[in-house]
C-alpha cells in the first residue's frame, strides 16, 4: 500500500508538472503580435487562490511599454503554451490532462499600460464544456482545454463590436479541474494584454471585480471532473452580448487552423512614448521600481518588459536571440 501510495503522488506531481501552461502570444486578424503587448507570468504555475490579486493578471507580471492595436469587431487570437516561446504544435499546449473551460475577458483602462487590472471586467468569450455520449466521466467530455490542444493552442476571440474606443486590457483563461474535486485545488491559468481598441461603438458592458467574481466554492471550481457529469456550469458572468462563444468538441477555425508562426504577416504593436520608455523599463502592476522576479522572462525578441532581475539573479541568455530569463 505505501509503495502504491508514493506511486500515485508522483504521477499525480509528473501529471501537474507536464500540465503547466502560459498564454503567451496574440494574432490579430492572422497576423502575429508574438508577445509584444503580453504581461508574462513569472512561471508557468496556476494561480489557485480565488481571492488573490494574482487572479487579474497572474503572478510576478509587470506592464509592458506596448499595445496591441486592434479594431472593434474584429478576431484576435490567443495562444497558450507549456514553456515560453515554445510555438509549436507537437506539444499540447497545457498538458497533464488539465481539462476545463477556456474564458476570456475585457477591461475598460485609461492607459493600457500602467492598469492595474483593479476596475471592472466582462466576459467576452467562453469555450467550456459539453457531455460526450456514452462517457463515464467528465475527463472524456468534451472541453475548452480540449479544443486548445487541437488547435495548437490557439483560441479565436470576438472583439464586440460595440464597444467605446480607447485601452483595454484583454485576460485569456484557462481553468484546470483535474485536481479541482477538492477545495482549493482548481488550477487557474491567466495573461493580460495590453489592446489599444479602435471603433466607433458607445457600449460599456456590466462588469466584475478580480478577485471576487469567483468563488471556491462555485460549483464551476469545485467540482470532481473524474465521475459522471451531467451539467457543467463555468465560474463568472455570462458572456457579453457581443462577444461569442465557441462550443465545446467544435473544430478550429480561421486562424485556429491556419495561423502558422514565421509563415504569415507580423504585427508590430505601438510602443508608449513616455518617460518610462526612455528607460527601456515599465512599472510593474502595483506600482514601484521595475524589477523581473526569478526565472522570469527578462529579455529577448519582441520583449518589451522589465529587463532589471530581482535582487540575486541576472538576466541571462537561455535561448538567444528570442529568450533571456532571470536566473
């Protein structure tokens, strides 16, 4: 029994360690914006804690000196990945079976690039899940990790287009039950990009707070996706009106199938001119001096972030040209 025991809890641990992810890059209308206007977590560790700050934009995030221009109405893609700037399909992009819905959501900022992500936010997109015929457990259902996977990690996201111009920040989840049937045990995966948004629309949405739109207990957080399920409900509001949404066990689409990295155009995200850009360093969330935590991106191509490590690291080349972390 012991021996079965160690066995269990290290493939339990393989299981999440092979599982952790990061949204990472952004396509708009099929071109790359890579991770130009991307605030990387620190690591590729969950957020698991539904009532810490970390669930705005992850944890160890800094803004970035970029926005992502993009239109009202139009598609942007986001794309997630196990390790940063690994770009390709041959590997899941959140692995270790972590099944769940795939949401994201929108912030109305005054500056993209100095939010906190403390004001409000609306859903505008969700791919979440759908019962599979004859299937015993929620873990051969269908789901929005699911759908993620097939398409190389990519997800389409309808920009609504009503909404009023101006900066917003965009927040791409996943959340991941496979160890979610006990409390405090979900697995929350989340980036923000900074988006300035172009239009004509007036509309501004009904918003939640992060933290406090989920619970723990939510039935969409704890929840034991390995017996039978017969509903499912994802945690938060529901979608906004203009948003979309994709159903769970659907193919990939547009850019989902078609987007391929280096084959296709590259965009290039507008950069702030401030006094902070004249530095090469931007805030971090929160507010401070700029400074990347450990094993954080710390440079490299497209980077835009903070370049100055954490006290007792230096940013090094691991990958050069496209990736230097603190180390």
């Amino acid at each position: 029994m012991k021996s079965f025991s160690i066995a269990a809890v290290a493939a339990l641990w393989a299981q999440n360690v092979a599982g952790h992810a990061t949204f990472q890059a952004l396509w708009s209308e099929g071109a790359d914006f890579g991770s130009q206007c991307a605030r990387l977590p620190g690591s590729n560790n969950p957020v698991t804690s539904v009532t810490s700050n970390d669930l705005r934009c992850n944890a160890g995030t800094s803004t970035v000196l970029s926005k992502c221009p993009v239109k009202a109405g139009s598609t942007v893609t986001v794309e997630m990945h196990q390790q940063p700037n690994a770009r390709n399909c041959t590997i899941e992009a959140i692995g270790g079976a972590h099944y769940g819905p795939v949401m994201v959501y929108m912030s109305k900022v005054s500056d993209a690039t100095t939010a906190d992500g403390s004001t409000g936010w609306f859903k505008v997109f969700q791919d979440s899940w759908a019962k599979k015929t004859g299937t015993i457990s929620g873990d051969d259902d269908y789901w929005g990790v699911k759908d993620l996977n097939a398409c190389c990690g990519k997800m389409n996201v309808k920009i609504p287009a009503d909404l009023a111009p101006g900066d917003y920040l965009l927040r791409a989840e996943v959340i991941a039950l496979h160890t979610a049937g006990t409390l405090g045990n979900a697995q929350l995966y989340m980036t923000c990009f900074q988006l300035a948004v172009s239009g004509t629309g007036a509309a501004a949405p009904p918003t939640v707070l992060f933290p406090g739109a989920y619970k723990a207990t939510d039935p969409g957080i704890l929840v034991d996706i390995h017996a039978a399920l017969s509903t499912y409900i994802a945690p938060g509001p529901t979608v906004y009106a203009g948003g979309s949404t994709k159903s769970a066990g659907a193919g990939c689409s547009g850019c989902e199938s078609t987007c391929t990295v280096g084959a296709g155009p590259v965009a290039t995200a507008t950069k702030v001119s401030t006094s902070a850009a004249a530095t090469g360093t931007a805030a971090p969330v929160g507010g401070g001096s700029c400074t990347v935590a450990k094993y954080a991106q710390c440079g490299g191509t497209g980077y835009t972030g903070c370049t100055t490590c954490v006290s007792g690291a230096t940013c090094s080349a691991v990958s050069p040209p496209y990736y230097s972390q603190c180390v």
